[in-house]
C-alpha cells in the first residue's frame, strides 16, 4: 500500500509536472506562434520592402539606362565633332598654309614690281637721255637742214646759171670715130645729129640729160668733178 501510495504520489507528481510542462508548452507555443506572426508580418514588410526596393532597383536600372544611351548618344556626337574639330583644324592647316604660299607669291610679286619700277625708272631716264638726244640730234638736223636748204637754194640759183651757160653742140662726123660713143647718163648711142653739151671736165652727154642731171647733181656723172663754168 505504501508503495502503491509513493507511485502514486509519484504518479500525480509527474502528472503535475506534465501538465505544468504542458501549460509551459503553450505558452511556448503561444510565444512561437506569436513569434511566427511577428516573423511573418516582418518577412511581409521585407517583401514589400523589397518589392519596393527592386522597383526602385528596375527604375534606378531603366534611368541608368538612358543615361548610358544618352552618354553613348553623347559621346557619339563628341566623337563627331572631335572629326569636325579635326577637319576644321586640317582645313585650317590648308588654309594657312594658301596664306603661306599667297604671301610668298606676294612678296615675289612686290619684288617684281620693286624691280619692274627700277627698271622702268632705269627705262625713264634712258627716255629722258634718249629725248634730249633726240632733241640736241633735231637741233642739228634742223641747223643741217638749214644749210642744206641754204646749199640747195645757192645750188638751184648756182645749177641755173650752169645750165644757162652750157653750149649746146650738134654731132657730127669730125667728133666721132668709129665706135659708138654711149650718153654715161641715158646710157643711150650717142648718134649723128644730137646735141650735146661739153663740161669743163671734157665729158660730154646729151644736152638734155646733163641739164637734168645738174638739177639734181652738180658733179660729172662719169668723173664726179664738181662743175664750173668760168
């Protein structure tokens, strides 16, 4: 009986512990579903926290995105007017290298023209000199002429008394031989029968032809004599 008594003393005592272990258990579990709820709403609020993270992430990869396109637009059009700058400085390069070369020819141009007003300068006084020659040469030929047309008029007045003192002497036999006498003037056959005139030289033409000839010359055609007549 007393053994009996124990085991069950022993009995309700673990029955006891059971169910304070039991109570223990539901309160556990109590905390743990507590805790699983709490879990659950903080994994919920992480999910939406996430959710509205990797919105955010898409959004933020989206503008990143266009930002990438619009720096690749950018570097593009950087690229294009780096080959504009590029071509612009090569045209330039041209350009100036045109002004290089327009400012030699310039200068070469200049020093022609330098060297064309020296000589046309060198030319001008040559003209100067040559014109004062040419007036001091007209200056002489005017004198000479003067002289001349002085000569010529003693010569006209001079070959008119000649001509008015040549005898005019008709051909005859007793003046000729045998052979054909030729006029030196006409270069014509002196025949029988013509007149001709004697200078003092003892050559004698045609009357007619040494009058001519007087006019023009007052020397024998045939020994160039100057002729006078006493």
């Amino acid at each position: 009986m007393e053994y009996t008594k124990t085991n069950l003393d022993n009995l309700n005592e673990q029955i006891g512990l059971i169910k304070n272990k039991k109570e223990d258990n539901k309160q556990l579990l109590d905390n743990m579903r507590q805790d699983g709820e709490q879990l659950l709403q903080n994994i919920i609020k992480s999910r939406k926290e996430n959710e509205k993270l990797l919105d955010d992430i898409s959004k933020s990869r989206k503008e990143n995105k266009k930002l990438l396109d619009d720096i690749c637009k950018s570097r593009q059009e950087n690229k294009k007017l780096l080959d504009e700058v590029i071509k612009s400085r090569q045209e330039n390069k041209k350009l100036l290298d045109e002004v290089i070369k327009s400012r030699q020819e310039n200068k070469k141009l200049l020093d022609e023209v330098i060297k064309s007003r020296q000589e046309n300068k060198k030319l001008l006084e040559n003209i100067i000199r040559s014109r004062q020659e040419n007036e001091q040469f007209l200056e002489n030929m005017r004198q000479e002429s003067e002289g001349i047309v002085n000569k010529l008029n003693y010569l006209n007045n001079n070959e008119s008394e000649i001509i008015s003192k040549l005898e005019e002497i008709e051909l005859n036999e007793q003046f000729i031989n045998k052979e054909e006498i030729k006029c030196a003037i006409c270069l014509e056959i002196i025949s029988i029968g013509d007149k001709i005139s004697y200078l003092p030289c003892f050559h004698f033409f045609h009357s007619s032809c040494i009058k001519n000839w007087i006019r023009i010359k007052s020397k024998c055609p045939f020994c160039n004599n100057i002729i006078k007549l006493s």
